[in-house]
C-alpha cells in the first residue's frame, strides 16, 4: 500500500536518523524517566546460579553451584548512555549524585558525602568515563557493532575504574589491602561476565525503545515556520516558472 507524500514527511520528522538529544520537553521528561529508572535498577537484585570449577590437589576438579546477587545498574546506564547521548546522561547522572549525597540515599549501602570513602564509588567515577567513551563511539556511529562497542567498553572502564580506587583507598589506608582482591571477586569477577552480556543485550534493542521515545524528545516546528517555509517553497517555485 503506497503512503500519500504528505503523510511520509510527516511521519520521517518523528523516525530518529542519529541526531544529537534536543533540549526540549520531551528530553527533560525522559531524563527524569532514566533518573527513576537508575534508581530502580540500583536497589533491584536478581538472583542468578551457574556452576561453578574449583581444582584442588586431593579432589581434582570440582563442580559445584554458585549464587550471584546481581544488581542491573550498568546494563540500565548503558542504556542511558544510547538513549539521553553523552551530555544529557551526564547532567542525569550528576543530578543523582547530588541527591545520594545531600538528598536522600538512593547509592547503594547508603548515601552521604562519606560514601566517598565507600569502595562502590569507583564504580561511579567509571560511570563518568563511560559516559564519555560510550557516548563519544555512540555520537560517531549508530551501527550495530558501534553499539556493542561501547556498551563492552562501558563495562571494562566501570569496572576499571572501580578496582583502581579500591587500590587508591588502600593507599590511604581507608580500606585494608587484603580487602582489595575480595571486593573485585565479588564485585567484578564474579559479574562482569552478566554485565557485558546483558548490556550487549540491551544496546542491541535500545535503538527500537529510543525511536518510541524520540516522538516526544523532538523539537516541534512551529505552525508558524512551517507556514513561512511553505511560502519560501512557492515563491521559488515561481520565480523558476518566470
């Protein structure tokens, strides 16, 4: 069935090509919906089981059953990332910030300007960088493997970032160094495996949810422009016919 011209033009105004987040209504909406969204995904776990190898010289190898508590937070930033871009992702995350530190504690473990010295705000320091290394590979390219990119390089500096500051924190004898290979076992062996897959997941699909989402994040063209550009067309349409 063909599609009347008019009615093409007016639906390929709504259908998102690549171009940057606008700053409109609609985009501080759907900001404030990420912002809700991230704070979800902060308190949410999902238990998972997978088997488990262990080597020991009396036993051998050995299976066995291990329990993951996994919280969804860098799948759901990544998806962030894709939806909001670099900059309107970063003002998002920056407003959580503020609020887990003055506000109200949505971090995880608490809130508070001491939760600096928590081991968990590395991970949030790699939040930063990986809205920026994401964002920027997102900004130069929409393709389907520009997408998994940054989504695998969104996780590798999260998680980056956070091991590093555990070493910072032992450095200044906030945490005891024997803690910091414990809390990268629990914290990164055991999940970055589930955090690559589910944001791989998750950049793979955003591209159909952002397309929902960029109806109401597009700026409108005012009745007003739309008509003088109208007469802009007739009047070059008659000057050729002169």
């Amino acid at each position: 069935m063909m599609i009347n011209k008019r009615y093409k033009d007016i639906f390929n105004q709504y259908i998102y090509k690549g171009e940057p987040t606008p700053l409109t209504i609609g985009t501080l909406v759907v900001c404030a919906l990420c912002f809700l969204l991230l704070i979800i995904a902060t308190f949410t776990q999902i238990t998972i089981t997978h088997p488990w190898f262990k080597f020991s010289s009396d036993e051998g190898l050995t299976t066995y059953t291990k329990l993951i508590l996994y919280t969804p937070q860098i799948p759901i930033m990544m998806f962030i990332i894709y939806i909001l871009g670099k900059y309107y992702s970063l003002i998002m995350f920056t407003l959580y910030l503020m609020v887990g530190f003055f506000i109200w504690p949505i971090f995880v473990f608490g809130g508070g300007l001491e939760y600096i010295q928590n081991y968990l705000f590395g991970y949030f320091i790699g939040f930063v960088f990986a809205i920026f290394i994401s964002g920027t590979v997102l900004h130069l390219s929409n393709s389907f493997k520009s997408r998994l990119l940054a989504g695998l390089l969104g996780v590798i500096s999260i998680h980056l970032c956070g091991f590093i500051y555990c070493i910072i924190l032992a450095l200044f004898k906030v945490i005891d160094f024997n803690l910091i290979f414990p809390i990268a076992n629990v914290v990164t062996v055991n999940k970055i495996i589930y955090d690559i897959i589910f944001s791989l997941i998750i950049m793979a699909i955003s591209p159909y949810i952002k397309d929902v989402l960029w109806i109401c994040m597009k700026p409108k063209t005012s009745s007003r422009k739309k008509l003088k550009n109208s007469r802009k067309r007739n009047q070059i349409i008659s000057d050729d016919i002169d």
